[in-house]
C-alpha cells in the first residue's frame, strides 16, 4: 500500500511516514479530548512534533520488522486519522489487532466503516 487508496471522497488510506509527525502532532491535539476515553493516558511530549516523530520512527520500525502496519487517513494535507494491525502473529494462527480512531469532525461519516473493509 505505497500510494494509498481512495476511501471516501478526498479521503485517502496509505501508509505512514516519517514525514507525518508534524501533521500527526496537529491531529493529535485537535482531537485530545475527542479521543481521551479510548488513548491511554499520555504526557504532553506525545502532542508534539518531536513526540510524534519518536513514535512515528517506531511504528515503521515495527512495519519493518513485520510485527504491525501503520496506516495514515488524510483528506488533502490533512491527517484525519489513524489505522494500525498490531501485535500480526504469522503462520496458521495468522492474526491481528485493528486499533484506529477518526478525527472528531469526520465521525459518523461512514469513513471507518469504509477504511476497515479496506484494511480487512
């Protein structure tokens, strides 16, 4: 998935970056209270640049090693979400989590409903 694909309007489903961890930052604290219930409890580094590319690096790190595949949402330049398969077991038992979220001002538009057929 090098390029993304098209979920829903302008919306776009691809892998992450390293590039992303500004924009990441930017969704990350546009949506702090939107995504509070379901994130585990965070320091104020995560919310930044610098956090985020620490993360980043090790999200694609993980993709690398074969153990998880982030996934990027935009709409134009902008990050609206997040999808990752953690924790892949391979072999007969192949398996995964799916963990996402969307940002707060694109829910209940069916986007991860139609992210998450795309990802399966």
């Amino acid at each position: 998935m090098t390029h993304g694909h098209r979920i829903q309007g302008s919306v776009i489903l691809r892998e992450l970056l390293p590039e992303d961890a500004e924009p990441l930052a930017a969704a990350y604290i546009r949506n702090r209270s939107h995504l509070a219930p379901w994130e585990p409890a965070r320091d104020d580094f995560y919310f930044t640049a610098a956090g985020q590319a620490e993360d980043v690096e090790a999200k694609i790190a993980d993709c690398e090693a074969g153990r998880s595949l982030p996934l990027i949402l935009e709409d134009g330049e902008l990050i609206i979400g997040r999808f990752n398969i953690t924790d892949i077991v391979r072999g007969p038992f192949l398996s995964g989590h799916l963990g996402y979220w969307v940002d707060q001002a694109y829910t209940g538009r069916g986007i991860a409903t139609a992210a998450t057929r795309q990802v399966l």
